[in-house]
C-alpha cells in the first residue's frame, strides 16, 4: 500500500477542477487510450494579462495522477503563462508533501499535459502523443521524459 | 470503522479454533519435536495428528504431506526437487498464468539454461490441452501448472492434464493454494505428483504451507540441515503453525459446502449486482468453471487504485490487477495473458469472499459501488467522452 | 510434573510478552501487508517496525534484516547467495562443527561439484586460525563459520577470521544463531556478510528467522516468487512471527546482562556441582571462550540416552550427543571432531539455560545427577570395571 499524504488523498477524493472547458484557449493531451493512462488539461487566458483564468482537467489514473491534476490545476490559476511554464512535477510534488517514490512518475503526466497545451496555446503543435519507447505500461510516460525527471529529482 | 473483508484470495483471517489449537503450543508445549525428552517429544505426535488432518482434506496418506513455510516454498520445492531428480531434463512447461512463486522461479531456471515453455490461455482464461499436447517432448523434467486462478478463479483441468501425463511419465506439479478448501479435491482421483497448499488461505495464520508428494515420487529436499519432516524439509518446525494449519485443514473439509452454498450465493449476488448497476463493467475469466468465492470485475474507464482507495473510505477491502497497485507498476500478467485491453485490466477489481462475509456487507459494496465508478468516470476523459456520446478508440 | 528445562539451545519458551505482541494479528488485522487497502497496508508498516527491532539488537540498519522461515533457510540462503553471485567460484570453507543446516548443504554442493573445505577443531572444540589461512585460494566462493556452537557453547573468534577475509575480499557467513541474545553482538565490529539468526533460540516462537546481509554484499534470493522483503524472500509474510521476533529481539537487548549475570551463575553453579559430585565427568569445550549458558558434561561408562530418559523420570530436559538419541545413530559430529573418546561421547549430556532457569530448578539436578549416574554406572560393563579396578579400553 502506498503511504499518501493527507494532501493526496485530500485531493484525490476531493479533486479540484475537474472536467474539460468549453472553447479552450488551450488543450494539452497525455495519454491515449490503448496504453491506459490519459490525462486532458484545458484552460482559458486572458489574452490582456497574459494570464490564465480558468483550468480544468480530466485523468484517467491512479490516485497519485489524480492528485497531481488537480494540484497542478490549482498552481496553474492565475498564473501567466511564463510562470506556468516554470511549474515541474517536483513542485507539484512538493505541494502534495512528497509522493512515495514508485508514485513520482505519476506527476509527470501533469507537466507533460501542461507543456503540450502552452504548445498548443503558442499555436506551435495540435497537442497528442510523446515520442520516445512507452516504458511504463500503466502509464504514458517516456523514457526521454523518465530520464529528464529523473535528473530533475 | 468496521473492515469489509473481500480479500480473502490475498490472505484470510485465522479461525477461532484454529488459534485455539495453536495457543499452548507457545509458551506451555513448547518443546522440540525432536527432543528425547517426554516434554519434547510428545510435541511429535501432535505434529503427526496435523499431518493426518491436512492428508485428510485431500485424501492422501499422511507421510505423503510434508510441512513447509509458506505456499511459495511448496512450489519452489516441488519445481527444484523435480529438477535435482531429472538431472539430465532441460524442459519445464508451466503456463503464463501462475502465481510468481512458479513463474519467477521458472525464470530463475531460465537463466540457469532451462528451456520453460509457458502455455497461453485463451481469452476467458482456460488453458488449451493442445497447446501442452504440442511441446511435450522427452526433454521433460516438469510440467507445474495451477489448479485454480488466484486473479479470475478460474480452474484448470488438472485430472485431464494429470492422466496425460502420467500416461507420458511426467512428473507433474499443482499450485493448488487457491483452491483447497474452497472445492473438495482428492488426489486419489487427480494424477498429479505433488501439489501445494497454503495455511494463510484457508484461515491458518500466514507462514505456513504444505507440500503433497505422492508416494514413489523421488524427491530431493530444497530446506536442507537437520532431519525434520522425514529429512524432506529441515529447519525447527514451526509446530504451532503445523498445529494451526491441521486444526484449518479439519474445518476446511467440513465447510467446503458451505463455500460452494453460502460464498457463491453472495458473490453471485454481489457479481450480478455490480454488473447491471455499473455499466460498462465485465467479468474476467470463465463463468463456467471458477472458484465459487471470486469475481474479478473490469470497471472501464477508471484505474483500480483510485476504485481500491474509493472502497477502502468505506473499510471495504478488495485487490485489483491494475499496474498501479503493484510495486513493479506492471499490469497483471493474468490478465494481459488473456489479452485483456488495457483500460479493462486498468479497472479491474478482484472481490474474494469466504465463509465469513455476510449478505449486508455484499449490500453495502453493491450500495456505493455504481457511485464510485460514476464519480471516478467524470473525472476520467474517457469516461467523460463515453458520456457524452464521442466514443472513444480501443 | 512440573517441566524442568534445561534444553534452551534445542529452543526456548516463548516469552509472554512476545505472545502477547502477536496475538492481535491472527484475528484482528490479519491482513496482507501488500495490500492496497488500510486493513492490509498498515500492517506492512509494524514489520517495519519488527525489522528495527532485529536491527538494534545486532547493531545493523533495518534494511539489512530479511526475514526468513527459520535458521536453517538463513544458512541456506546466505551460502546460495554466495554461489550465485559468485558463479566462477568452486570452493567453500566451513567448519567440521557446523549446525547441519550448514554442513548438510554443504555436502549438497560437494554432489554438484563443488570443492568443500572442512577445517578441523582442536580437542577443546577451537577453530585453528592457521589452517583456514592454509587454505584461502581464488576460487572461493564463501567461507561460513558459526559463531557459538549449539552443542559445546565454544565461541569462535569470528572478529579476527572476519578481518582475514575482509582483506582477501572473500564473502564471509556466520551462524549466529546460538549466539545471538545471549551475548552482545555488534555487526558494525564483525567484519561478516551475512549472518544468520533463529527466533526459537530466543524466546520468540519456532519458525521464524532473519538473515543480516550487509549492505553492499551481492545477494541472490533463495525462496522465489513474489516481491516480498524487497524481492530478497518470497513468501507471504509471517506477520505474527515477525512482530514477535520483534519483541524477542528487543527483550534480549535488555536481558543480556542478565544472561551473563544470572544464567552464567546458575550454568557455573550446576557444572562445577556436577564435577564435584559425579565422578569420571568432564567439560567438553573450551571453558574460557563459551557462552554463559551451555555446559556439555561426559559422564564417562554411561549413556546419554539413558541419561536422559531418568532425568526425564524428573521433568528434567536435557540433551546429548550420544548416538542413541538421534534418528540417525550417529554420535555427535562435534564431539567427534573435538576428538572426544568415544564412551565420552556416548555419555555426553548438554544443559542448556535461559533466563527463565530458577535457582531451585538447578538445585533439583544437582540433587538428581549424581544418584543416577551412580546407578547407570552399576549396570554398565565398563562402570564395574572401572569400580572394580579392572581398568577399561577406548
Ligand atoms: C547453530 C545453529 N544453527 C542453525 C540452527 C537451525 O535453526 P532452525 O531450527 O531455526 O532452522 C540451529 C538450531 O536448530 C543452531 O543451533
Ligand atoms: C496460487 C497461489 N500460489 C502460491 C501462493 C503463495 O503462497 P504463500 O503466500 O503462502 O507463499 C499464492 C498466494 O500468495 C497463490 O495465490
Ligand atoms: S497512474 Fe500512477 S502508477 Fe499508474
Ligand atoms: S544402544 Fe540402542 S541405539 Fe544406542
């Protein structure tokens, strides 16, 4: 059994965000289907400010990814979207008092999503499947991306 | 908050009588088995009561049972005591579904030059005869394969495959843990060698097990040191647990029917339930021939550990083959050897009962299941497309 | 009759409060420590805590605890991880006094071609340095020494033999199991790889092991299968004889003193009456190097079997090693090696305290022995002879 904070399980039963908005500013997708583990991040920017307004998400995940969605959604309001790019999965991480460490993969999924939609909001790439050999089954995780948290951490 | 227990294929709650029977044997009998000493030796005998009880469960002779640790080192010992007697014997055949107490030791013998062969299943989990018919050969030191599915339940031919092989003079081994107590056997009518069994199933205490080896079975022992248990198994014998585990195996024969009654009544109730109340969801594994206590159930769309941790709010104990929950974030190999889709094996939930479940705690799982998968389906994009009618790729 | 026991190295009482640790994890939370639910998952944490026990007792860090079924599965397990991770290596140092969980797999290896080294003992049950530094080549695999010997108490300088082979880089095991909870011992000062340790030993109950290896050391699991013990011991877990090997551990920390004060005065107490008082015995065994609680007495022109049997007749239990008493009718292979006569041997009765010895309990031996040898001396050939004058042979 995993040893979760009481902020993960906070945010896993009580997930914050949840769902997709209407008309996007941006969408930024991880996952797909025939591995498993998906998760969807769209939010709206206010195009004066720079600064992002609404978020919501959607994951199919274990309770660690559930947890980092919504983590994440919460670092991400009012952000602008330069501080947004700064958010790593270890800050998201940090927020959730640490994350056992079999379960810090799971938080990348947040990042990745969140790296696809300002892509995506640049208007530099429709969002959709990371390169690179699948190497956790469960879940859609690079070993490119693996290396780079890796480092990180 | 009360614990309800639906994990019983993962591990059961030690019977009254069973720790009854065990009690004096810490701190009044506690003398060595193999002692001279009356306050020893009189220990030996009721070790050898034990052996009678766990023979008869199964129908063997008493010095056909040898006591061991646990199930994993049964099957260990039965794999590797094959391998010592067929020194010459390279093959192993086994199937891609067993326990890791036979696969990774298959594996291990893998890296020692062994050639395994491991059988596949078909998509409801049965195992195909023709498909072991095909790689019988004459290199054979061993053919180990379950009896019953720790993950679906599902039962596998034993008889049919044993009478093959005897006729081909094989030795021939049976994870038979999950199934004993659960479903009457008899090893008088299954030609099989040896077979395992595990107390902490069949509600004896964990660190417990039995090895069945037939009689004129060459066997070599894999707990090597003193004497104990006919020189087949050595190291001090845990003998309350052996106590234990006999006192388990006496009750186990007589409430085998209750299980094939009362258990299957409420998984039933409980299987059926789930299934018209949540769309979506699908049985894993052959309806026909399975375990009257599980039922692991696939939930599409949402992931095991967030429907185990959703349960565990209301005390509710279940296990599920989704990568997540496992240290080494592989999915189930049962499963995938099924050729289960991903996103099912993602969201899928093993209930175990046993005798001591109650028709209001199945009411209470079948009350807030529909509602967990519902919430965990909004959070999910797939769930969400489902809902909304997109569809979604497989 | 009340129980007399004087056999605390074939396996001791558990202590109250070690049952007492135990007892809520047969019934109460008896679930699986892999599971994901609270039920099962909490109790992974209270082997944690077990583990912590085990590892201040020694002086290691917890995580270079693995539990095992039993002594013998340590022995086992520590001289197959030697072989594995050494796959080039084809010799093995061992004593000629070694527990047979040893020595018995140690000829197991000689039949799979292995080359193994017996060194020998002197007449007082001591290890030559010399001769292990004879034989120390490149093709070794491991040398394992035990550290106190279950039978004569002799210590073995496992320090000095553990910096010889540190230098040469040579995998070092002992069997500590003897030793362990009797008198202090600090991993962090023995220079060893691996050691092994039994619960029934020390109060916890039979059943139950651990092998310390230190971190570092290339280890390759011997039970296979699931994740267990960080994929170092497969096997669900033996919760409840974890927990109590624990307590035991934790309890022996404290007690050890009392092992040398107490025990020592009684064990001193008894032998030096014995000496004095029965003629033609002796000490087998170093005196200055033993543990405080074994004294291994020949009582010359008698046998131990019979010894025993009439000591018996008193609730007094003892053992020996004489050849009569054991299953295989072979005289102790320690005594042998220490070169002991024969009628020596045969007349070898080893007691064995612990700390739940009472002073009056010594008191009724002391009584007891002297009568009885007198009058098995009456019966025997070589007894009248010797009375008579008339000399005997060896
Ligand atoms: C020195 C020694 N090593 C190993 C063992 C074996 O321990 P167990 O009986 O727990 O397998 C014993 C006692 O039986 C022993 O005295
Ligand atoms: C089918 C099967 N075989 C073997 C085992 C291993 O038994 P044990 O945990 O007693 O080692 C288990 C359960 O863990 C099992 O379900
Ligand atoms: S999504 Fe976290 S482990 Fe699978
Ligand atoms: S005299 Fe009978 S066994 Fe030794």
């Amino acid at each position: 059994m995993w040893d979760y904070t009481e902020k993960v399980k906070d945010h896993f039963l009580h997930p914050r965000n949840v769902g997709e908005i209407e008309n996007p500013d941006a969408v930024g997708i991880i996952g797909n289907i025939v591995c498993g583990d998906a998760l969807k991040l769209t939010f709206k920017v206010d195009r004066k400010t720079n600064r992002i307004i609404d978020v919501k998400f959607q994951t199919f995940g274990c309770a660690s990814a559930i947890a980092s969605s919504s983590v994440l959604t919460e670092l991400l309001k009012g952000k602008t979207i330069e501080e947004a790019q700064k958010i790593t999965n270890q800050d998201i991480a940090d927020y959730l008092g640490g994350l056992p460490e079999e379960k810090m993969h799971c938080s990348v999924m947040g990042k990745e999503a969140l790296e696809e939609a300002i892509k995506n909001y640049k208007g530099e790439k429709q969002p959709i499947e990371p390169q690179g050999r699948i190497i956790c089954k469960c879940f859609n995780v690079s070993e490119e991306k693996i290396r780079k948290v890796a480092q990180e951490n | 908050m009360k614990t309800l227990y639906f994990d019983n294929n993962a591990t059961t709650q030690v019977a009254q009588e069973v720790l009854d029977s065990m009690l004096p044997y810490f701190r009044e009998f506690y003398g060595n088995p193999s002692s001279m000493h009356t306050f020893g030796g009189q220990i030996y005998r009721k070790i050898e009561e034990a052996r009678e009880q766990v023979a008869l469960l199964i129908g063997s002779d008493p010095d056909e049972i040898i006591f061991t640790s646990c199930g994993t080192e049964s099957n260990n010992t039965a794999i590797m005591s094959a391998i010592e007697t067929n020194p010459t014997k390279k093959h192993v055949i086994t199937t891609k579904v067993e326990h890791p107490a036979v696969l990774n030791f298959c594996k291990h013998l893998s890296r020692k030059g062994y050639r395994v062969t491991y059988l596949p299943v078909d998509s409801k989990g049965r195992l195909e005869i023709d498909s072991l018919l095909q790689v019988i050969d004459d290199d054979l030191a061993l053919v180990s394969i379950m009896h019953a599915n720790n993950e679906t339940g599902v039962i596998f031919p034993i008889e049919k495959i044993g009478h093959i092989l005897k006729e081909r003079k094989v030795v021939f081994h049976t994870d038979a843990v999950q199934i004993v107590g659960k479903l009457p056997i008899n090893v008088k009518d299954l030609p099989v060698d040896m077979l395992t069994l595990s107390g902490h199933k069949i509600h004896a205490p964990k660190g417990i097990g039995a090895l069945y080896v037939r009689k004129g079975t060459r066997f070599y022992p894999y707990l090597i040191g003193g004497h104990q248990e006919n020189g087949r198994r050595a190291g001090t014998e845990n003998v309350a647990f052996i106590i234990g585990l006999g006192k388990a195996c006496e009750i186990a024969a007589k409430s085998i029917q209750k299980e094939v009654g009362f258990v299957k009544h409420l998984r039933d109730k409980l299987e059926n339930s789930l299934l018209s109340n949540c769309p979506d969801a699908s049985i894993n594994g052959d309806k026909e021939n399975r375990l009257p206590n599980t039922s692991n159930i696939s939930f599409e769309f949402v992931e095991g550990e967030a429907i185990l941790l959703l349960l565990n709010e209301y005390g509710i104990c279940a296990s599920s083959g989704s990568a997540c929950t496992s240290g080494s974030l592989e999915p189930s190999h049962v499963l995938r050897a099924m050729g289960v889709r991903n996103t099912a094996i993602h969201g899928s939930v093993r209930f175990s009962l046993s005798r001591y479940n109650q028709e209001r705690e199945v009411d209470k799982v079948i009350e807030v299941m529909p509602e967990i998968i519902k919430n965990l389906r909004l959070i999910s994009p797939f769930g969400q497309e489902r809902l909304t009618g997109k569809g979604y790729a497989s």
